[in-house]
C-alpha cells in the first residue's frame, strides 16, 4: 500500500511513511484550532496506518511523530492543503519566526474526489502539432481581476485566437508565498511569486482559488482544466521535485524532515546539505521512497486532475544519486517511463541543474524532450550579436547536433528565445544589462549573459526609429522560434511586448512588474497579429512541425545571397528552401544592408515579413529582395490557367 488517504465505507485510513519510533495522527474540528482535538496512536513503520470511523471528508490533519514532539508535520501526500489566511497576509506572523504549531500552521483536508467530468473532450494533441504557452496563473489576470483559477477561464477565448495548443503552468503545488517573511531577511516584504518552494505535491495551490473554503483549490483547478480541454487546449504543469520549501538543514520544518529527512534529502556527512538546486536542499530523487512520492504525484496529477504534461524543474538533479554523481540510468526517470499511467503524457526535462550537470541533448530518459538552452542562446546570438548562419541553420534544422544520435527527433526539443527566468523578449531588445534592484539582493541575482542589446537607448525610448527596429527585431525572434523544427514555446506576453522593466528574475515580484499589463495587447497589436500569423503559418506548412530531421535529399536546400554558396563560418544571412510536396522559402538577413536571393523556379508569393519594407516579388521574378535585418518567407504560387 502506498501512502496516502483512503477512503473506505465505514471509515477513512491513514497511511504515511517514516522512520521515527512512534507517531500520531492529529484531527482538527476546525481550520484555525490551535489543539488538536484528537490525537491517535498510529501502528506499523515505516509505514504507518491507522483506520478513524466516523470521519467525514472536509477533516483536517496532521502527524507528528516522537523525534520532536513539538513539531506538527504536514502529510507528504495531502490532496489539499489549507492556510487560514488570504494571499499575502501576515496578520499575526512575525518576520524570522519558523511556526511549528498553532493555527498559522498549514494542514492537510480529506477530500473524496465528486467532481464531475462529464462532458470534458481531452484534446490528446500529437508532440508535433504542440504549440506551448508558458504561464503564471497568477500573474496572468491579476491587473484585471483577482488572478485566480477561475480567473484565467476567462482568457480561453484569447488564446484560442492566438492558437497556441497547450498551457505550461508555472508551479501550481502548493507552496507557502511568504517564504521570505519567514526567513526574517531585508527582503521580508517581498512574496514568492513563482512558487519554485513546494509545499505539498498532491495539492493545487490553495490561495490561487477564488474561494477560501477548504479544497476549493481542488474543484476550481479541476474547472480550468476542464475548460481548457474543451477549448482544445491542453495543461502542462512546471513541477518542481529538486527541492523544497524545507530549505537548508537549518530551515522550516513542514513535513519532510520531521517524516524521514534520510529518505528525502542529500545529506552531507556533517549533517549540513548539498545544494545542487540553488535553493538550499536537494531532494533524494533516487531513494525508493522519493521515487514512489514523485511516480504516485505525477500518476495523481494525470489521473485524477486529468492534467496532460509535465516539466520538470532542474531535471539534472533527478539523474543524481545520493552523492552527487550523475547516473546512466537513474531509477526514478525509468520509473516515470515505465508507468503504465503515464504512457501518454508529455514529459519534459530542464536538463541542467544549479552546480553545472547539463544535459541538453543527453539527458536519459527516452521519452522526455528538454528544454533547449542552446536553442535560446544561438537564436539570441545571432540576432542580437555576432552569431553566423552555420550556427542557426542548425536550430532551424531542428538541433541535429543535439538530438540525431540514438534515433532522436526534432521533437526532442523544446524550442524557445525567453522564459519565466530572464528577460521578457521586449526586455531583451530594449536591455542591455539587468535590472534587479527590487528583488533586494543588490542586482546580484539573475543571469548576467543575456545576449540581449538595447539598441543605442537603455530602456523605454520615445525615438520612432529605434521603436521600429526594436519592434522588428521582436519579429525576427519570434519568426526563428515558429520556423524551426521541434516544439515552440512562447512566453505569455511576448506576444505583445510585455515589460518586466529589465527586470530578469522577477520570482518576487508580485505586483506590476511580474503581471500582465492587458492594455499592451491593443498597444502593440502589430506584434499580436504577427505572432497570430506565424502560429498560423506553423500549422498550416507539416513541414515545419515534423518529427524528422531534414536530409539534405530531396527535402532542404541551402542558399546564400545572389546565388552565390554559404560561407557557414561568416555569413550572417541565408535562404532556406524547403522542397517536397509542402514547399517553402525562408529568407534571413541579418547584415545591414538589403540582400539579394536567387529565388528557386516558378512564382514566389510572399506570406510573412518581419520588415514592412519588403516588396511582393512580381509574377516569375527571378530575385528577391531582403530587407536588412530581416525575415521573409515565401510560398510557391501558381495562376490559374
């Protein structure tokens, strides 16, 4: 038997496991008791169980076990879990204060799963026609409303018009916003905004839930996904098994440590911990017992919250054993791939971790995609720096450098320019450099390599000139992530140009700089239409979304300006001529002048610019001409007889 709860007929049953001598479970009549009402003795171990008749759904809980009697302890696999307290609220907190006890404590509710799914079309969408949205719930309708599960039902039809396919939600678990508070640093008044700090794996996050009952959470994330599926869109979850809200050996107590800190954790010989997640523990992926949790979250998540992929945070740190080492087969990525529950979800690695693992192109597990971070920089590269077209004919292509190897595909990448963590693409066509005071740690944090160029002006400018080249070089970005082979992602706002104001690490930022201001869609609805267009044009040409690698047989040619052959080392323009039955011609400039291609046999129609300036090529032109720092893709057309 797993741990967790069960619900029988006559009684509900308790399961946890840990390591301690003795161990009780703890019922509560309400939310905000300071006491238990009920403390119950549980037998067994390490799997401890115990069967309370007359229980109902709606009770709260907890355990607590004889290491430290004093320290109430949440349960790992809690299905929801509730705070008696608003978002953000510190009303009878105090800074630096590790809470053990008492009603700020969270715990954990029985739920029984009622809700209906009737109805409910799974979209079931193929890897090669995804098209991924990455999204703060939270921060996505907060300027407007109160940026809540229901909340962002509202916003289905604008993104069905924009066409993308699924929604990467940032972590979605419960976690606890005020983890800076508690920590009692300078940057206490700041909110965890991102929610990389899980709490509870099995619980959606309480306080994103427009009601404050008990496992509303539950039902309202159950609502979105319900509505999501039936607009044809599917959900993504960023999860995050690398760590959690624990901290360093020496940090809050919730659950974990106080269970059996052994089986969750790296531990030093000191007793201090390895950090390979930057955030202070590492989680003991590989131990039987965190595996089992992580296997029984993602089949809970795919079964019972019907959710349809998942990333996986600093997924290097999944491929380590207990010291460190990087495994060739890590038990916890071949359970993952063997659960029959799973066999249909979409799985996708961060392949990198804090200390240096990087996994891109390598990482084990046969069936995940990575996020490709070589992708993000060379496209960057070479639009904004000195990057050539050897270089980016490669991403294109697809990664082949990357992923050919062992019978890869393109769709082993996860294609994108900006993310979560680092600039927005307006920020990284306006910044030069980061912006990070607010987050109180004296710009210290955050990436300092952002291949980003800001165009002669750092900031907001009110020069035409510079506004339409920084406008057009959005484009072109945005045309490499949607014309290459593999799987697009695109940041939410991009694709209106939202500003984080050069901020590159916005995880504390819950106010106007991490939200979605609604007013740029109309602001800059020339970007909206053309990232609309472009998604359109994806799915309109298989060629671009096939999960093959281009041969150079009969199905890609490579042309370099006025006929003449690419110099892969030190031109920085190319054409691209897809052959075949989907015939397509992409044509990049990036020198300062305009340029000149031979076009291929026939009639060129042109069906996207990045630059205003190009010119629709007359009936059986046999050049064409590309504006200066720009894209243009053209279709082959015929005239009617």
């Amino acid at each position: 038997m797993n741990p967790g709860i069960y619900i029988r007929k006559e009684s509900i049953e308790f399961v946890v496991h840990s390591n301690a001598n003795r161990l009780w479970l703890l019922l509560f009549d309400e939310a905000e008791a300071e006491t238990p009402a009920r403390e119950i003795e549980m037998t067994g171990g390490p799997l401890w169980h115990t069967a309370v008749h007359g229980l109902k759904s709606g009770a709260f809980y907890l355990y607590r076990t004889d290491a430290v009697p004093e320290q109430w302890l949440l349960d790992p696999y809690a299905r929801a879990v509730h705070f008696p307290r608003a978002w953000g609220e510190t009303a009878g907190l105090e800074p630096g204060q590790h809470i053990r006890t008492g009603k700020h404590f969270p715990k954990g509710v029985i739920i029984e799963d009622t809700f209906d799914w009737r109805g409910e079309k799974r979209p079931d969408i193929p890897l090669e026609k995804t098209v991924i949205y990455e999204a703060h719930l939270r921060g996505f309708t907060r300027s407007e409303a109160g940026g809540t599960y229901l909340d962002f039902i509202k916003k289905i039809p604008y993104l069905k018009s924009l066409g993308i396919t699924a929604v990467e939600f940032l972590p979605l678990f419960e976690f606890n916003e005020l983890e800076f508070f508690i920590e009692g640093a300078a940057r206490r008044h700041l909110l965890n905004l991102w929610g990389y700090s899980t709490l509870a794996f099995f619980a959606p996050m309480s306080r994103y839930a427009a009601s404050n009952a008990p496992a509303a959470a539950v039902t309202e994330f159950k609502t979105l996904v319900k509505a999501l599926h039936n607009a044809g869109i599917e959900v993504i979850l960023d999860v995050v098994f690398n760590h959690t809200a624990e901290g360093p050996f020496n940090g809050p107590v919730y659950s974990f440590r106080g269970l059996d800190e052994a089986a969750s954790y790296m531990i030093n010989h000191d007793g201090t911990y390895p950090d390979w997640s930057g955030c202070g523990n590492t989680v003991n992926c590989n131990h039987p017992v965190a595996t089992r949790l992580i296997v029984e979250c993602l089949k809970y998540w795919t079964q019972e919250m019907h959710v349809d992929g998942f990333r996986f945070d600093l997924a290097t740190v999944l491929c380590r054993d207990s010291n460190g080492e990087l495994l060739e087969h890590p038990p916890v990525i071949r359970a993952i791939e063997a659960e029959p529950a799973l066999k249909h979800v979409k799985l996708i690695a961060e392949a990198w971790d804090a200390l240096g693992g990087y996994q891109v192109g390598s990482f084990p597990g046969k069936r995940f995609s990575d996020w490709n971070g070589r992708f993000r920089d060379d496209v960057r590269r070479f639009w904004n720096e000195d990057e050539t077209a050897g270089v980016l004919a490669t991403r294109l292509a697809g990664s082949s450098d990357l992923y050919q190897h062992n019978g890869g595909s393109p769709l082993k990448s996860i294609n994108f320019v900006t993310a979560h963590d680092g600039f927005t693409l307006a920020d990284l066509v306006t910044y030069a450099r980061k912006h990070n005071e607010a987050n109180g740690e004296e710009n210290r944090d955050g990436e300092n390599q952002n291949n980003s160029i800001n165009f002669g002006v750092e900031g907001p400018t009110g020069d035409p000139a510079v506004y339409a080249r920084r406008l057009k070089q959005q484009k072109n970005l945005l045309a490499i992530l949607f014309l290459s082979r593999g799987v697009p992602l695109l940041t939410a706002g991009d694709e209106f140009g939202r500003t984080q104001s050069g901020n590159n690490n916005a995880y504390c930022q819950d106010n106007a700089i991490s939200w979605i201001d609604w007013t740029l869609l109309d602001k800059n609805r020339e970007l909206f239409d053309f990232t609309q267009a472009l998604i359109a044009l994806r799915k309109k040409h298989p060629a671009l979304c096939s999960g093959k690698f281009y041969t150079g047989q009969g199905d890609v040619e490579w042309l370099g300006q006025e006929g003449l052959a690419i110099d892969w080392k030190k031109d920085r323009a190319l054409g691209m001529h897809i052959t075949g039955k989907d015939e397509l011609l992409i044509l990049l400039n990036n020198e300062a002048v305009d340029l000149s291609f031979e076009l291929p046999e026939g009639c060129w129609k042109l069906v996207l610019a990045t630059d205003p300036a190009a010119i629709e090529p007359a009936d059986g032109a046999l050049t064409f001409l590309v504006p200066a720092h720009s894209v243009c893709v053209l279709t082959p057309f015929r005239q009617k007889a």
